[in-house]
C-alpha cells in the first residue's frame, strides 16, 4: 500500500508488482480545464496529484497490472484523454440505479451479471481506452487499455460484488498477471 507523497514516483513503481487504484472522492476537474460540478465531493488533492503521477510514469511500465476501481476508473479514462459526466442526477433518470450500493447489471466483452456500485459521476468519454461493459442504461461501466498486459477498469466495486466474474476474479486476474511479471508474487486464491 502506498500513501501519496510528493515527488517522483519511479522508485515506488520499480518495487510494485501491480497496482490497484481504488475508489474514493471525486476528482478535481481543474486538471483537465474543466469546471468541478458544485455538488462534487473533492477528493483530497495530495492523492489526486500522486494518482496522476503514478498514471504517468505506468505509460512506461505496460508490463505492471493496473486494475482501477470506481474514482480510480475515472482517472484512468480521464488520463487517457477521456471525459466525466460530473453529477449524474443532473444528466440521467436511472442515477440513483449506481448509487448506495445498489446492485444494476452490467454486460459486455469483460462479462455479464450483477454488480455493486456506489458512484454519482461516471466515465462519458473512455478516451482511447475501450469500453468493455456497460449498463443497460448506457452508462460505461468497464475500460480495459489495449497497451497494456492488463489493464482494466471498473465503475463498480468488485470487492463488493458477489458475481465471482465480476468480483474476486478481477482481483485473481490482477495477481495472476501480476505472477506473469513476477513469478516470486503470491499465487491467486
């Protein structure tokens, strides 16, 4: 576990057999020349500045599994280039489906079933990253990034969610690929 801290972060990374951004507030927008939504929740600013470090110096590293969860989906779309939709109830009759830890199901190329989700923004632009699961509502609810070994991100909480698919089996893919790299890494479940 790595708690922000300034500065660079390669040497952090060069130790690290996978990462695991998980959720939390929302992101400031002013990163990306956007207005923050007034109803966001920001999230604190020394983990958003350490995120976005880590994000950066991965481009080097394609090899390293990333998995993002909920806010950290959303950072990895927004550093793909992509775009947020800040406040869902402002833009979408079926928000509150991913709000409160409320079950919705979710399919595509990544897998079908029922997930828990607990999120008022959500990824409306992957940027060049592919969408691998959507709600039936439309929302983007899985990203995976084709230049990396494994590269997945999901709005939903896995370590929640009790579809094995959807759930733990992200997190044995995780370690799996993370063994790929390095074969001394603990084995999955």
């Amino acid at each position: 576990m790595l708690a922000p801290f300034d500065g660079p972060v390669d040497g952090a990374i060069a130790r690290l057999d996978g990462v695991v951004l998980t959720g939390g507030d929302d992101p400031d927008m002013s990163a990306w020349g956007v207005d923050t939504h007034p109803k966001a929740r920001r999230m604190d600013p020394r983990r958003q500045r350490f995120e976005l470090a880590l994000l950066a110096a991965l481009e080097a590293r394609p090899d390293l599994p990333l998995l993002g969860i909920c806010l950290g989906m959303q950072l990895l779309a927004l550093h793909a280039g992509g775009a947020l939709d800040q406040h869902l109830p402002d833009t979408l009759s079926t928000a509150a489906d991913h709000w409160g830890d409320r079950l919705h199901r979710v399919e595509g190329p990544l897998g079908a079933g029922l997930v828990t989700s607990h999120h008022r923004q959500a990824v409306s632009d992957p940027g060049r990253l592919r969408v691998v699961a959507r709600a039936s509502d439309g929302v983007i609810e899985a990203v995976s990034d084709p230049c990396r070994a494994f590269g997945v991100g999901v709005q939903w909480h896995p370590e929640r969610t009790s579809a094995t698919d959807l759930g733990q089996s992200l997190f044995d893919r995780l370690v799996d690929a993370a063994r790929a790299v390095n074969p001394m890494a603990p084995p999955s479940r």
